[in-house]
C-alpha cells in the first residue's frame, strides 16, 4: 500500500512513517534496473522522464514521492473564472472556433490590465491570445530567427525553462546563452553586446522572475537591453509566465505604484508573454497573452515574408504562426480569462494575494533543506537575498547536480538539475515547491534528515 499524507490518526501515521522510513533509501540495483528497463540515460533527463522515472520508483519502492520536479500549479481555479466558463460553454460557443487572434473582448481586457498593473500603453489589436505563453515563446522565437537575415541565434539570459531551448531546436535555429547571476547591471548589458558583436543573434529571452533562480531583472537592465535590441535589429522576447510574483514588492494595487517592471515601458522591438498558469492558477486550458510592441506589430521585413508569407510583424505572428499552429486557443476559456483580468484590474480579484501561497511554501521548504547540510545556489539577486516563490535552487556538499538528483530519488524526493536548465552551476537542483504541502513537509523533512545522516 503506498503512503497517504493525508492518513488520520497520530498511531496509524507514525506506524507508516516507520515502515517506509525502512524501506527508504531505495536501493540502486532498482535504480539501475529501472535506467535499464526505460533507455533513460541519467546524465540527460528530460522533466517528463524524471516524472517517469519517479513514478516507476514510486511503484517499485512502495511509497509516494516528494515531488518538486515539474513546475505546475497548485492552487484552485477562481470561482468567477469557472462561472464565466461555463456561461460561455452554456452559450454553445464550444461549438464554434474562436476568432484566431483572441475574442475582441479579451483583447481589450488585456490592453487595460497592462496598462493597470505593468503601466503599458497598447492597444487591443496589440494583445494576441496564445495557448499559453509557451506558444507565445514559440511564435516569437520563430519569427526572431527569421526577421533578418544571417540572424539565426537565440541569446538566452540562463538558467531558463529548458523547454523554451527544446523549441529553438526544434525551430533549427541556433541558441547561445549568459549566465544571469555572474552577470548584472553594468556587466549585464556588456555580456549581452559582446555576445551579439557577431551579428548572428535574431532575439534574446528571459524570464523574470527567472525560472528557476527567482531573481528578477531591474528597470535600467530592461532600458539597457531594450536600447540593444533596438540597435541591433533583435527582438526582445520577455516571459512573465511568474506575473507579479516577485512577493518583495507589492505589485496588487491596479494602477498605482510600484508597477511590474517589463522591457515594454523602453523598447520597440519586444514581445511580452503573460501566463494565466501561475499568476491564475488556470494552466488546464493552456490560454495566455502575447502583448506585441506598437511599433513593431506594423512593421515589415522582407525576410519574414519569405518564411511565413506574412511581411508585417503582427500579421506573420497571427497569420503565420498562431493560425497555422492551432488556428487561436480555447473559446470559452478566453471567457474565463477575461473575467479574471477584468476584476483584476478593478481591484475587485487580488490574484498576487493568492499566489503568495507559493511563496510560503517555498520559506518552509528553503528551511527544511538548509537544516539538512543543503546548500541554496541562487542565493542574492544582486544586492538583495532572492524572493520566495515558485523555486527553489540547492546543492549539497560532495555531490554534482546529477548524482545529487539520482541519489535523491532513491529517498522518493524529486527534482531537476540545473544543468538542464543552462545553468552554468552545474552543482545544484531546481526545486519545485508547488505540489509541496503541508502533509508533506514532515515526510520531507524525515527523508533528508535520512539522506544526511548517510552523507556526513
């Protein structure tokens, strides 16, 4: 029978507990037989094969995981986000497609909670909705390696979301990378320009705050890299997939400061994703934003008519590459987003107040590892100590990233390197804490208390 942190009953509780706490450390005649059995190879797991492969352990160990390997959101649906659903699907408008370029009446909610809580002026013809801001990414890294020709690189501010690479390379596109935390401020923006003095870089993306290291880019690095890209003919690609949940600053209030910094408010040539996922706990219909620069929207390159048939920006992102791909995203959950966006930005929903349950999660599980001889990489965001939120990023003397991650599993907590995220930190994890709760900080806690006991 596997362990359920939600058993009741001190004596039953305890009794589990001793009985896995047994059977924990796995062995690694099991670990291997496991790598054997599935062809992973462990020095080059993917998110979804380490989900697999924990669940395989899961099994083979009788006990449930800790899991903090894959980044998804943990936090209930808001009500007013389920009521507008289900008006529209009580409409029929499941029945029928979607405008590809977002229902009119999301697009203007879009323009206005931008405006309201990132103090950017564009206009609803500017807000393309995506399926998700991974589309976004994708659409935008496309038409980056393709706006000008000879510039067929992808510059990326590392660590990041290893998929947003999974996709450059998919694309066949080539994609080179600056570790952020060896470089801000000043030597941020040199870095950047000594990468793209050979002309090759077509867009540069990051994520702030940054997946998985959790610092978050200033306004003059955003003036800085927004003045480059301008210069330079590359577009400027930002992820705000983690909106507003850099919880040091209180970002709530709808127009008033302190604002969410974003590259829009310097530059011309950007694309800004914005996630429903986390910041609205609405991840299973996959529907975002993708907020194109004014400017940029009607401009025309030769180059992208060449590769999608579409010479002006807005139209090659929305003709050429949303409607080709899924023709636009879910039609009743435009609905939902829209609600949600509309009572945001009249105070009447304080959707940052809710995401702060990922940052407290994340204090408890910070404090737990720490306890336990564990060592946080990402530690200063500059002159600052790091927020808490989304992630988490720790090592532990003696081990690299893999055999740290391998020899974790073994104990059933899961997590990814930070290898695989570009990271040049090659010692450490990414760690998720948002399927961590509080049934499960004990077995956590007990489980590294293990893992030390067998590492002094």
């Amino acid at each position: 029978m596997l362990y359920n942190p939600f058993s009741k009953g001190s004596t039953k509780l305890r009794l589990e507990v001793q009985y896995l706490m047994n059977k924990i450390p796995v062995s690694k005649e099991i670990l291997d037989t496991i790598f054997e059995e599935t062809g992973y190879n462990p020095n080059n797991l993917s998110i979804r094969e380490t989900n697999r492969l924990a669940t395989l352990i899961s099994k083979r160990g009788e006990f449930d995981f800790v899991r903090m390997e894959m980044g998804i959101p943990n936090l209930p649906t808001p009500d007013i986000a389920k009521k507008a659903e289900k008006e529209a699907i009580d409409r029929g408008l499941q029945g029928i497609y979607p405008p590809f370029d977002g229902i009119p009446e999301l697009k203007l909610a879009g323009s206005k909670f931008v405006k309201a809580f990132l103090n950017m002026n564009v206009e609803p013809e500017h807000v393309i909705p995506t399926c998700g801001s991974l589309q976004g990414g994708y659409i935008s890294q496309a038409l980056a390696g393709n706006m000008h020709k000879g510039k067929d690189t992808i510059l990326y501010l590392d660590p990041t979301f290893p998929v947003t690479r999974y996709q450059a390379k998919f694309l066949g596109l080539k994609s080179e990378g600056i570790e952020l935390y060896d470089n801000r401020g000043k030597k941020l923006l040199e870095a950047i320009e000594q990468k793209i003095s050979k002309g090759n870089v077509g867009g540069l993306l990051w994520s702030s705050p940054n997946n998985p290291s959790w610092s978050c880019l200033n306004e003059n690095e955003l003036k800085g890299i927004a003045e480059i890209c301008d210069k330079n003919d590359i577009l400027a690609i930002e992820d705000l997939a983690y909106l507003g949940m850099d919880f040091r600053k209180d970002y709530s209030e709808p127009n008033a400061e302190p604002y969410i910094p974003t590259v829009g408010k310097f530059g011309k040539n950007w694309v800004t994703l914005i996630s429903a996922s986390k910041a609205f706990s609405f991840p299973g219909p996959r529907c975002g934003l993708a907020i194109i620069s004014p400017r940029l929207n009607k401009q025309e390159f030769t180059q992208l008519e060449e590769f999608c048939g579409r010479k002006r920006f807005g139209h090659a992102f929305s003709l050429g590459g949303l409607y080709v791909t899924t023709s636009g995203t879910s039609h009743t959950a435009q609905f939902a987003l829209t609600e949600m966006l509309n009572k945001s930005t009249k105070g009447e929903y304080n959707f940052i107040e809710v995401t702060k349950a990922y940052g407290e999660r994340a204090r408890k599980v910070r404090e737990i590892f720490l306890n336990y001889g564990f060592k946080q990489v990402y530690e200063k965001d500059m002159d600052e100590t790091v927020g808490d939120g989304f992630y988490l990023t720790m090592s532990y003397p003696g081990y690299d990233g893999t055999n740290l991650m391998l020899e974790l599993m073994k104990y059933g907590i899961s997590t990814i390197t930070l290898k695989s995220t570009g990271s040049n930190r090659h010692e450490g994890l990414r760690v998720c804490i948002s399927f961590v709760n509080e049934n499960d900080m004990p077995v956590l806690n007990d489980r590294l208390k293990k893992f030390m006991e067998n590492n002094k």
